[in-house]
C-alpha cells in the first residue's frame, strides 16, 4: 500500500495592502558636511520591504506603501546607522521622516587609564571633573570617549546613570594626555563611589531616545571598543 502524504505549507503570505498610494519622504544630512548622495533607507512595514536612497542634495522618498506602522533604516558606509520607528501611514498619506547621520570614529589607540585626579588639584581647572591620566602621552593619538557613570561596579552602555563625552587633552603638569569627566550629576554626593567605562564614540554624536525599545542609542557608539571599568571616590 502506497501512503499519502500531505504537506501544509507553514509560510505565511503577504498580504495585499488595502491602499498603496502612502509615502514616507525626508531628508537626510551628513554632520561632517560630506555630501548626503547614496544614503541607503530601507523601509520595512506590514508589506515587505523596500529600499531607496538619497539624491545629491539628501532628499529621498519611499512611495507605494499601504496602511500600517513601519521601520526605517539609513545606513551609510563609515557612519553610524539611525533607526525610526512607529512611523504610521494611512490611505493616501504622506509623512515626512529627517535624519542626522554621523561618522564612525577611527580607533588609534584605546588608552589605559593609569591615574585618577580631582580638577580642584590644577591650577586654572574649574568646574567638579574628574581628570583621568591615560598611558599615552599625545592627545592626538587618543580617540573621542564617550563615559557612562554608575554607583554600580556592573556600569555599561546599556546599565548606567549618568553619560557625557570626554576629549584627549594636555597640559604641562600632567605627564600624559587625560580625559576630564564632569561630575555635575553627582556633585552634592562627596564620599560617593563611581565606577566609569568608556566607550570609542563620536563626539559630535549627540544620541535619541529609542521609543520602540525605550532606551537612549549612541549611533556611533563603538560597543567593541571600551575601557575596562574603573573606580573613582568623590572628594
């Protein structure tokens, strides 16, 4: 006896928007100036995916889209990609969507901190800082860093309190580059251990806040590339 087999397909269909005529349609910049052509956004909704780029002078449109919530994407070789999400068309809408694209940043060298100072101990340094001595004595061999602070010793770019950049400097008194971090968060806590970790980031980079997934992004933000974690006592 011969048996029969019966297989059920587990693919599920897309399927066919009620409308089509919706458009999501921006422009998008390149902070450093560098001409926005060939930006690739990538739209993906309840439809399937489509994919366009940006004109010479930013501008890119996503057309045929039917009603639903979508993603976009635009992403650029040696920059960092941007993620919008919730984007909502309906019938025949047009939505506008801008973004700012930022460049990854060149790792030189990843620094070891070797000292930790308050910046009331310098002559001319104002402000509550923490000025961390790195092992490399040119500033210009060090990269931009972005630091995330906690009172936790597990702080990282996704567990923290409180994050703001910090720039290779030099200074005569100071036998190597340093980074200067400034505490204002935590200014009234004098005894307070903080725990720091560093990650390679652009400093022009400023971040949003990710609804969809309810937490800050750093495009550029380098999640290979960090410190280890370090302790500094509050004076």
């Amino acid at each position: 006896m011969i048996g029969l087999f019966f297989i059920h397909s587990c693919v599920k269909d897309i399927p066919e928007p009620l409308f089509n005529d919706g458009m999501i349609r921006g422009y998008v910049r390149c902070y450093e100036g560098d001409i926005p052509y060939g930006i690739e956004v990538v739209s993906k909704g309840p439809y399937g995916t489509k994919t366009g780029s940006t004109d010479s002078t930013g501008y890119y449109s996503v057309t045929g889209l039917g009603n639903g919530t979508y993603e976009l994407v635009f992403k650029k070789d040696g920059y960092g990609s941007i993620y919008k999400y919730g984007i909502q068309i309906f019938g025949n809408d047009t939505v506008r969507v801008n973004a700012m694209l930022y460049q990854k940043v060149e790792v030189i060298k990843m620094p070891e901190f070797i000292e930790f100072y308050h910046s009331s101990s310098f002559r001319g340094m104002l402000g509550n800082e923490i000025i961390i001595e790195t092992d490399t004595r040119e500033r210009d061999q060090l990269p931009s860093l972005r630091f995330f602070l906690d009172t936790e010793n597990n702080v990282s770019c996704k567990n923290y309190q409180y994050t703001e950049m910090g720039y290779p400097s030099a200074r005569s008194d100071i036998d190597h580059a340093f980074y200067s971090v400034g505490l204002n968060e935590f200014q009234n806590k004098s005894g307070t251990e903080l725990f720091l970790k560093a990650y390679v980031c652009n400093g022009s980079d400023i971040g949003y806040f990710d609804n969809y997934h309810g937490d800050f992004v750093y495009s550029t933000l380098d999640t290979k590339n960090y410190t280890k974690t370090c302790s500094y006592k509050i004076p």
